[in-house]
C-alpha cells in the first residue's frame, strides 16, 4: 500500500493523476482515501463502484502506481527544499519552480545546481579564486581575456599563467552551463528528438555475436525505436557483442543544435568582440564535456524505461491471458514429464488434484522399451479411469505425445484425450520449498509431472504455485527493471485470482494467499483451521481464522467460495455486506432467496433501480442481480485443445505451405510465437497476424489460443521457422539473403525478426 502523502501535497497529486488518467479528481481522492484505509484494487474495483465511479481493475493499478511515484516525488521534493534551505539559498522562484517539478528528473536538474558533490575541476577554480573571472567574462565578451586573466595569476592559488586562469574560468563557465535547469532540459529534448541510437559489432565477435547480427551496423531514431529492438541492442551491449553511440545528426560541432542552444542561452555570438571565439569554445567544451554524456545517458534510460514498460506491459498481457486460460475441469489428468535417458516421469491425479500414482517409463533412447512404456501407461489408465493424458512440450515431448497416440489407437476404449502443454515453471515448482512440502517423499522429477497434470485441470490453480517471472511469457523479462515487473505481474496474478474466485474448501495455501485481503500466514491458517476443523460450512466461519481480522474478511470474502454450505449466497461473488440486498430483493418479489438463484427469466425482468438505496447503489444491485443468474460463474473460456499433425515433429519436417494447428505460446510486440509440435515455437510476425493492419498483436491472439498457421519459412540451422495466420495462405519467399537484408528493412520486419536474443 502506497504511503500516505502530506496533507497540503495530496490535492496536488490526486489533480495531477486525474488529468493524466482523464478522470475526476474526486474520484482519486476517494481511491486514495480507500487504498489509505488498506482497501485492496480486486475489492475496490468490485465492491465500491458507487464510491469510484466504476474504476476498473486496469485503472485502479495505474492509478496506484502513479501515487506511489508521486508520493515519492514529494518526499524527495521536501528533502531537496529542505537541503538548499540550509544552504540559505532558496528564493521564492526556486521554491515554485521545485513545487511545480512533475518528474524526478525535473526537480534533479534543478536540484542538480545545490547538491553536494565531489571536487570537480570547477570547484579547484573556484577554490583558487577564479569565479568573479568567470563572471567577468560572461557579463562583458568584450573583455581583453589576456589582460584580465593577468590580475588572477598565483603561484601560491596554484594558478601560474594566465592560460590556466583562462581555463580554469572555462570549467567554471562549463559547470554553470550544465547545471542550468531550463537549458539542460532544452538539450536533452533535443537529443531525444532528433537522435539517434546506433549499434556497430564489438572487433572479433562475430561468430560468438551471431544472434545480435541485425544490429551489427544499425541505427534508428529514439522516439521510433520500438521496445524489443531497444532491448535486443542494450543486451547485446551488455553482453559485450555490441557497442552502442548516441549520436544527433548535424554538419559540424559549431553548428550542433546542443551547441546553438547553448549560445541561445547565454548571449553568445560571433559579434567581433573580444572573448566571442572563446566564449563559442567553452559553449563546445561544455556540450563536448558535459551535455553529450549525460543527455546520451538521459535519452538511453529513457528509452530502456519506455521499453521496459512496454516488455512488463506484454508480458503481464500474456500472463493473464495463460491465468485465464480454459481449465479442463475435474476430471482424472495423467501427467508425463518426457525424458530420454531418465526415462519419463508420470503422475496420476484425480478429479481435485489428489496424487493417486506415478511411474517411471523408458520409451526412449537408451533403453527403448517401447512395450513396457505402453503396458505400464494402459495399467494406470484402466486402474484410474483415466481422461485425460497431459504431455510436457519440453525434450522428447513429441516422440512421448507419439506413445500415448499408440496406446490411445490400440486401447481405443480407454477414451483419451491427449494434449501436450507448456512445461514452463514445471522444474522451478519441483524444486521449490512449496512442492518439498507439499510432496516431501516425491522425487523432484515426478513432482514436474504432477504439476504438468495439474496444470491441465485448472491453470490458474497451479501456476499461482510458480514466480510468475519463471513461466517465461514475456519478452526480455530478464532485461527490465525487475522490482517493476514483479509489482505489474503479483498484480495480474491478484486479478485473476479474484476474478475467477476460490473455493475454500479446496485451495492450496499458494492460491488462497492471492487472495484480496489475504497474505502466506493467513492462508496457512486457513487450511490449518480447515484440516483441524473439516471444511468450512459458511463464510462467517472464516472470522474463527486465526489473524483473520474484520479488514482481512470484508476484503477476502465476496473472493472466497463455500459449495454446497448453508447459505446459497456463499458459492456467489455477492460480498456478505451485501446480503440484506438479495434478501430485499426476495422479500419484495414474494421468492425465496434459493428460488431466486438461477431463475434467469426472472432476474433479468428486475430493475436495479428498484432495490438501490444509499449504501448500495445501481451499479452494485446491477452485479448482484448479474450474479445471482449463474452464481460463482466462472469467466474463463471453454475449454479447447489443439491438434498436432502427425508426422510433423521435428522442424525438418517442415515445409512452406504446410498447413498447420498449434497454440499460442507467447505474444510479443511484433507477433506471436506458436508451439506446432516440433520443439521450436514458430514465429507469426506481426505483419502475417491478419489480412488487415494489425497495430497490436494482443488484438488478434492470446496466450494458449488455438490457432490455425502455414508455415512460410524454415530456417533449420538457425532453428527459426516463420509462420502465418493470413487466410489466403502462402506469401511468396523471400528470394535472397541479400533482399531480406535490404537497407530499408528493420530486423523486425523479416517473419523471423530478431527471434534470437529474445527470451
């Protein structure tokens, strides 16, 4: 919860994130007031409508994270003001200048003049008594330089020709030059305006720097440059392939738009007098010394931050895309965890998710027991009433996706339905302090095949037991600014865990700490309590929880599902504080509050505005009544499976204008990877999403979407295989090397773009 800004700053901040989000400031108001209070943005967003004017999820969290900056921005702002104040050096316009900074970095230029720092070749200067030179020059260019140098001579200051004096009044000159807020600002928007970001290939890396060859020689525009070539060039930086150069295209250094900025600034220009030239000089020196390095450095956070926004933005698309994906339901999940030479792993789970048997099969190399593979598969499938057979898409999950195709054509009567899904997280949750101990007896490897299994029953369910970031659903997620994309990702988990609501009879701990309202201890006594005691008959039962407080219920409940318990209303997403509504609405139409339940016929006759009054207004009996129509519903899809076309397993067997169906593994900002069943993603470039201008590939798929594809392109060596989704099928290939490389072409137009420094 953002920390509570200072009375006289709070109007400031909710007028400031009102205009930006295009909102009232009332309505920011009463958001901080509710987030102050520990309210949290799943309930808000759901339970206080009236009070929010309908904020969604999505704007709540932007919302949040604004006040969290802004908050910030007035601590800082309150130290900076109380640091010059000391130096008894704050005026009246100082002061309103430092109040009306809306950046961090705004109010450190300003700040940048006062702050304590190390000894700089200026602070010698000054040391030596070279400043009222400086100022000398600046107030009259017309200055005899030699003559009025001569008066600052000293051998015992240090200062032993006039030459050093001159130039010690030059970094002195050179200091106040860039520590000006307003011109430093000029400068860097025009850096970032008319600059540019270029890359050339490190001397003697062009094998090991293979990947990053797009960028060998390459430059673009900072405000063109879209976020994964930002990041693909700052890793190949990183990892020391590339060396990257701002550079601001001009004719000359006295001509630089930074220099004449400078000029414009300060006065000076080539007028005849005295001290013009090098007053021009120093306006070079300080551009040169100062300005370029750190408006290069200012433009390249810019544009890594702008970048690492939209990476957290797509990844936290995608992760919610994969939370939501369909569930198959209960229904008995076999699991396998392919595997050559350990052979694969398999996992019988019944209808909740209970481990009710595993084995340890060799199909493959070195053992090649194809038989045994079959015999002991068929054993656990008749034994369990098998439904499904969930496959990992990881090593030798195609030649396993292969066995159980045999066994399903052999033993048609066991019914199988096969499905091969992402093993992503599977290794990091096995070898977790969760799964030890969850599963304390199990080897590592079989609990990989449980939560393979799992994973096929509810997605949601098991992948909350998973660090988001190890699911691997973004682009460059181990490039951005970690604490950020940590914070937008708890978040999307938070969302959709409240969107879809908990069972509490049957949650594992990891789910129910998502939970509004709710944190590991809680969740931990929750289940405790409910291992004690047997399942929870009714929402009020929760109150007994241990440090399950009054805030922790009113946040967590309208999220927490009691099935078959002794009120109706506690399987629903009708929060308790609401109850007195729907029995209103019962006593009012003459039904009982269970006859009301699922009468859709009757609900949807009902208006809103009949059973309304202060506490609970349209928008909430609006829900209410929605809700009681199909309580607990959950907003998932239904659920779909994709079909792999036989002998089409490894990317060999590809060829253009093959026809294909797969499922969506990953969308990136230009297009979307697509697992077709040969242990490499295919990529549907942007440009081959539709057969209309597609600006936005969330727009045309989601993460675990069933998709039809034709393959346009395989690249074998480089394992790359371009795809596309357009319904008049097959583009012409590319005819040479030397025509995809085209000079006009960015790496990202090609179908396969620049796949290689991704993930």
């Amino acid at each position: 919860m953002p920390a509570k800004p200072r009375t006289s700053a709070a109007p400031s901040i909710a007028k400031l994130i009102a205009k930006e989000l295009g909102i009232s400031e009332r309505q920011v108001e009463t958001v901080i007031e509710l987030l102050e209070e520990g309210a949290t943005v799943p309930f808000i967003a759901r339970y206080r409508k009236e009070r929010t004017g309908g904020l969604d999820d999505t704007q709540l969290r932007t919302l949040a994270e604004r006040l969290d900056y802004l908050t910030e921005l007035a601590k800082r702002r309150d130290t900076i003001l109380d640091a010059i104040r000391q130096q008894d050096k704050l005026t009246p316009d100082l002061e309103r200048e430092i109040m009306a900074a809306t950046t961090k970095v705004a109010l450190e230029d300003l700040y940048a003049p006062y702050k304590q720092k190390r000894r700089t070749k200026a602070t010698i200067a000054k040391e030596a008594g070279l400043e009222p030179l400086a100022e000398r020059i600046l107030a009259n260019p017309a200055v005899a330089l030699e003559a009025e140098a001569k008066a600052f001579v000293s051998k015992k200051k240090g200062v032993d020709t006039p030459d050093a004096a001159l130039s010690g009044a030059r970094e002195i000159i050179v200091e106040k030059i860039a520590e000006t807020p307003r011109l430093s600002r000029k400068i860097r928007e025009t850096v970032w305006k008319q600059g540019k970001l270029g890359s050339s290939l490190v001397k003697g890396k062009e094998t090991e720097g293979a990947k990053f060859a797009d960028y060998f020689d390459f430059d673009e525009p900072f405000e063109k440059m879209p976020s994964h070539r930002a990041l693909a060039m700052l890793r190949g930086q990183k990892e020391g392939i590339l060396r990257i150069k701002v550079d601001v295209p001009h004719t000359d250094t006295r001509h630089h738009p930074a220099v004449r900025e400078i000029c414009s600034e300060f006065g000076f220009a080539k007028k005849g007098r005295a001290a013009d030239e090098w007053l021009m000089e120093t306006a070079e020196a300080a551009w040169k010394g100062k300005l370029e390095p750190s408006s290069s450095r200012e433009s390249i956070n810019r544009l890594k931050d702008a970048a690492d926004s939209e990476a957290i933005r797509v990844f936290s698309r995608n992760m919610k895309d994969l939370l939501m994906a369909a569930p198959a339901g209960h229904k008995v999940v076999m699991g396998i965890d392919p595997g050559i030479r350990t052979g694969c792993k398999v996992a019988v789970v019944d209808s909740t998710g209970k481990l009710i048997d595993t084995a340890t099969i060799y199909p493959h190399e070195p053992k090649k027991d194809w038989t045994g593979a079959l015999t002991t598969l068929a054993t656990l499938c008749k034994k369990h009433k098998v439904e499904l057979v969930s496959v990992g898409n990881g090593t030798a999950g195609r030649e396993t996706d292969k066995l159980v195709a045999d066994l399903s054509d052999r033993l048609p009567d066991l019914n199988l339905t096969r499905l091969m899904v992402s093993e992503a997280g599977a290794s990091v949750y096995s070898a977790s302090e969760l799964a030890a101990k969850e599963f304390p007896d199990l080897d590592v490897s079989i609990r990989g095949a449980v939560s393979i299994a799992r994973r096929l029953q509810d997605p949601l369910a098991e992948l909350v037991k998973i660090e988001p970031k190890a699911i691997g659903v973004g682009q460059y997620q181990h490039d951005v600014d970690q604490g950020q994309l940590a914070k937008s990702l708890d978040g999307v988990v938070e969302d959709c865990v409240n969107a879809v609501g908990v069972d509490v009879n049957t949650a594992s701990a990891s789910l129910l700490s998502r939970v509004a309202g709710l944190n590991v201890t809680i969740a931990a006594n929750i289940v405790a309590y409910r291992d004690k005691n047997g399942p929870f008959t009714s929402r009020s039962q929760l109150k007994k929880v241990p440090r399950l407080g009054p805030k922790a219920f009113e946040q967590a409940a309208g999220f927490l599902r009691i099935m078959d318990g002794k009120n109706p209303l506690d399987a629903s997403a009708v929060h308790p504080e609401a109850y007195p509504v729907v029995e209103r609405i019962a006593k009012k139409t003459g039904r009982k509050v269970d006859a009301l339940i699922g009468d859709k016929a009757f609900l949807s006759k009902l208006k809103a505005e009949d059973f309304a009054d202060a506490t609970f207004g349209v928008p909430t009996v609006k829900d209410i009544l929605s809700e009681l129509e199909k309580p607990g519903r959950d907003p998932r899809p239904e659920f779909t499976t994709a079909t792999f076309k036989e002998g089409v397993d490894t990317i060999g067997d590809l060829k253009p204008g093959m026809r294909l169906e797969g499922v969506v593994t990953n969308v990136t900002a230009f297009g979307a990877f697509v697992d077709i069943g040969v242990h490499q993603d295919g990529l549907v470039h942007i440009s081959e999403l539709a057969d209309t201008f597609v600006k936005d590939p969330h727009t045309v798929v989601k993460t675990g979407q069933v998709v039809n594809v034709v393959v346009l392109e395989v690249d074998a060596a480089r394992k790359r295989i371009g795809l596309s989704m357009k319904r008049q099928g097959v583009r012409p290939a590319a005819k040479s090397d030397k025509a995809s490389k085209a000079p006009e072409r960015k790496p990202s137009d090609s179908p396969f773009g620049v796949l290689a420094s991704l993930r």
